[in-house]
C-alpha cells in the first residue's frame, strides 16, 4: 500500500493576498498588528477579503477564516485615492486652459480676418 504524504509548506498550502498574490510570513501565518490588517504589498484590506491558499479557495480543506473587525479604508488606499482626485482636477483644469486658449486665438483669428475684409 502506498503512503500518501502531505507537506503544509507547499504554495498550495500558503495563504496569500487573493487581490495581489502577495505570501509574505504575516499573511501565511495570519498574524497581523491590531493595527493595520491590510496587505503590505497593495492596501488590500483583510478584514474584507481575508488571505487564501489555494487550497482554500478551491475547498479541498475546511480552515477557519480569520476573524478580524469591521473594515476600514487603510492608509495606503486612502493617499491613493487623494492622489487619483488630485490628478483628475489637475486633468480638468489642463482641459479647462486648453479650451480657453483655443477660444481666444480662433476669437482673434476672426477678428483679423474680419479686419481684412472690411
């Protein structure tokens, strides 16, 4: 008969961030600070969408979820959405210049053509 054998250290069996793949020893071990339980690599928030193995997320095993509070914007996502705002307006007020530039020179092109006519 033969011995099947199962290691838990295999990527299988690592638990990561399911929006970014990130496997680093707080998310495989579950072990976060109070804190910030979000994701290192990109603010994902683990409170929401807690980390997964593979073997998780395809249920071939039942394990606990981890049990955290209520979720809240973490930091990281909160200046990214600042900056994303930030550049937006910027884009709005680039266009805005644009537009009025363009008025006033074909405003003054009119003019001289008018000029010339008459």
């Amino acid at each position: 008969m033969t011995a099947i054998r199962t290691i838990q250290s295999t990527s299988i069996h690592r638990r990561m961030c399911v929006r970014c793949g990130f496997d680093g020893r707080g998310v495989q071990e579950g072990v976060f600070r109070q804190g910030e339980p979000w994701c290192p690599n990109c603010g994902c928030d683990f409170r929401r969408r807690p980390p997964l193995s593979y073997a998780e997320m395809e249920g071939l095993y039942d394990e606990a979820f981890i049990s955290v509070q209520p979720a809240a914007a973490s930091p990281r996502r909160a200046r990214q959405a600042r900056r994303m705002l930030r550049r937006r307006f910027e884009r709005c007020l680039a266009a805005i210049f644009v537009l009025l530039v363009s008025f006033v020179v074909a405003g003054h092109f009119i003019y001289l053509g008018l000029s010339m006519i008459g």
